[in-house]
C-alpha cells in the first residue's frame, strides 16, 4: 500500500428508496438530475436526496429565543481564568428540565445531557436541524426503545447503549416513549472512524462499515403516530452559539423517495463494536478510538467488556478528557453508573490509590489468567480545554479534585 489513510468514512455508500417508488426508481443513482415531478437534494457532504416538494420553499423565517429541547445556549467564551482541576460530576442525576442541556464545551466539542422526559410520550418533538454540528447521541437509559424520524427516512427501535449519528444539516425528529437519560456530543468537524494499517479492511475495526444502522425512507401517511399539519412543516434550526431559528415550509419536509451517498444518519449498537485487548501491555485508550473528527481535535474512545492485563496507569494528558461511565467502570469506586470526570491536560489522574495497592498484594496473573472485565465507558478527548458550564457545577461531585491526596494520606 503507496498510501496509508489514517481516517476512513463511518459508513459505506448505500442507497435506499421508498417501498411506493421501487419500481419506477429501480434504475435511479444520484447525479443531481431528478426523475420527472420530483426534485434532487445535495447535502454538501455528498449524499442526494429525492423529495416530492422541493425543499426550499420556505414561508418564514423568524428568530426563536428558546427551544423546547435545546433551551440552553453556550454562552460562556471558550477559556477561563480558573485555576485546572480535575472535576467529577453524577451527569444523569442533573435536573434538565426535559431538555438537552449543555455541561461541557470545547471548541471541538460540546456535551449535553437530558435526563427525564423531553416532550411529551407518544408525540414527535419538534423538528430540529443543526447548522453548525455533527450530532451523535449515546443513550445511556431508555424506558422504552425510541424512534427517530429524519428527511432520510426513519430510525427505528433505538436502545440503551445505542450511538445515534446525525450529520450536520439533517432534519430529524424523535418520538419519545417514556423517561430517559441521553448524552448528546456536538461536534463541529466531520466525524471518521480510525484506519489500522495492521487490521487493513479485512477486520471490522473498530466496527464494520456494514455495522451501523441507515433510515428507511416511508410516506408520512404511514408514521405511527401521524406527523402532519404545523407538526411537519415547521423546522427549528440550532447553531452552536446564539439564537435559533425557526423555518415554516410551504410542504412537509420528510416527504423523502430515495438517497444516496455515503454519510447518512445511522444507529450504531454496542453489540457491534470490537473489543481489543492484550495478555502483555495495558493498550492506552487510543486503541480504543471509535470516532475522531477529520483534524483528529475530537476522539471518541468506547471501553467494551474485555480481558485486561491492568487498571490504566497514572498519566498525564496532552488533551483534555472526559469519561462517561455507562456500566461498571470501576477504576474509580465512587465514580459509579451516570457519573462523569474531566481531566484537564497538564494534571496527572489514574486509578483509585486504594485498588492500586490491593492489586499489588496479589501474584501477577500470566496470560491465560487475565480477568474480564465487565465495564462500558465512553471517553471523549479534545485539544482545545474544556470549560465547565454552570448546570455540571450543580451536579460536581465536591473534593474530588484531592481525592488522590486524602488516599495518600490514608496509605501512610
């Protein structure tokens, strides 16, 4: 190989149409001149949708100072003058009020959080478009599984411990079918999955491009429950900073009959990440990379059920971290299920002192007696410092930040 990419796309290209429009669209590809009656819609990522209405036919435009979902803007400059710490907070314990709400942000990446119910059960929320962002939602708790309806078609049967990828400029929707704890990542360089030169494409590292998910375009008139009326055309679209704006079309937006190309909204399950491991080395989380931003500012890495050769050692970060604990991850005891930490770079963290010292008391396991550990955790890293908004503040866990101290006052 002449070349060897450090980045590849998250998906393949694919091509879906609309059960109604299989036959006279069977020999259709996107090329940017529609069928007759219907128009041709180019996202600047490449895919091309077919509608039935074009999808500038906009009424009005008006500015909207809150969302119902989004009601919390990103206010604070990016920086601080506050001296580093290491912070921790119970993430799916903050009071959201039934909408996304913002805790962390960099300029590569912003982290909301929504725990409870946002809208109303059994209702289409709002539809919602992001200008600015790639959006990827990792559902932590569910009550029931969720839909998503997007102008690709629709995501169905959404679960706990699902990613769900939404590239920037699609309008979505989400039915809501009871309470739920969600945690959005705005990012606003596209998103790619990592290249091993060693795997090559024979390995679905770190999952398969046959992996994730794509929408089924379907007639409106087939939603369950219906999506119609002011519901359908009435658009609110997010910027990362400032206010929003609320768009009313002349015809309903999902009215898709086809796409093509390859960055499309997808769901990515848990189940179909690949796990890497090692009888001889700890692998330093960025073997554990999943997604990384295209200038490598954002990487995301996903800690799955895996044999380990030791808990992670100290170390000292030349970017900023924050860590998810979705299930079980136990370097930390009190940092438990739904609780989150950021570890600002140029301050040195690592495993609770106390297990560190019970785990040196025992004989080193050879290869074949390594434990299993049951943990599922998802870490975000980013370049530029993370500044912490004022709803984590409400939810910090206090004294973390000398947690290592008192630990090492209680060792001697």
């Amino acid at each position: 190989m002449e070349y060897v990419p450090k980045l590849m796309n998250l998906t393949q290209t694919e091509r879906r149409i609309r059960s109604d429009y299989q036959t006279a669209l069977t020999d259709w590809h996107g090329s940017g001149r529609p069928p007759r009656d219907l128009s041709s819609y180019k996202l600047e990522f490449g895919t091309e949708l077919l509608m039935e209405r074009p999808p500038t036919a906009i009424v009005e435009s008006t500015m909207m100072p809150d969302h119902p979902l989004f009601n919390a803007h990103v206010e604070r400059p990016i920086g601080e003058d506050r001296p580093l710490r290491r912070h921790a907070f119970h993430a799916t314990e903050m009071a959201t009020s039934g909408s996304f709400v913002p805790i962390l942000s960099s300029n590569d990446v912003t982290i909301r959080v929504c725990n409870g119910d946002f809208g109303d059960a059994g209702k289409w929320q709002p539809l919602s478009r992001h200008a600015d962002c790639h959006e990827l939602y990792f559902v932590h708790r569910a009550e029931h599984p969720l839909s998503l309806i997007t102008d690709f078609g629709l995501l169905e049967q959404i679960r706990e411990g699902d990613f769900v990828f939404l590239p920037r400029g699609a309008t979505y929707s989400f039915l809501l079918t009871g309470r739920v704890s969600i945690l959005l990542y705005e990012i606003p360089k596209r998103l790619f999955r990592p290249y091993d030169y060693w795997m090559g494409d024979q390995q679905p590292w770190p999952f398969s491009p046959a992996a994730p998910i794509p929408p089924e375009p379907k007639p409106l008139a087939a939603l369950h429950p219906p999506l119609s009326g002011d519901e359908a055309t009435k658009v609110i679209v997010k910027r990362r900073l400032g206010n929003f704006t609320l768009l009313t079309y002349a015809a309903p937006v999902f009215d898709i009959v086809a796409w093509e190309g390859e960055v499309w909204p997808f769901i990515l399950r848990l189940d179909d990440l690949v796990a890497l491991s090692s009888p001889h080395v700890h692998l330093d989380p960025k073997k554990l990379t999943v997604f990384v931003s295209e200038d490598e500012g954002m990487a995301m890495q996903v800690f799955l059920p895996r044999w380990i050769h030791s808990l992670p050692y100290h170390h000292l970060n030349w970017v900023d971290e924050v860590l998810f604990n979705h299930k079980g991850y136990g370097a930390r005891p009190e940092i438990t299920d739904g609780f989150m930490t950021l570890h600002p770079a140029g301050l040195a963290h690592g495993p609770d002192l106390r297990l560190l010292a019970n785990i040196a008391r025992k004989q080193t396991p050879g290869p074949k007696d390594l434990p299993f550990l049951e943990e599922i955790a998802v870490m975000v890293e980013s370049r530029s410092p993370f500044v912490v908004l004022k709803d984590a503040e409400k939810a910090e866990l206090k004294g973390y930040d000398q947690s290592w101290y008192r630990q090492s006052i209680e060792k001697c």
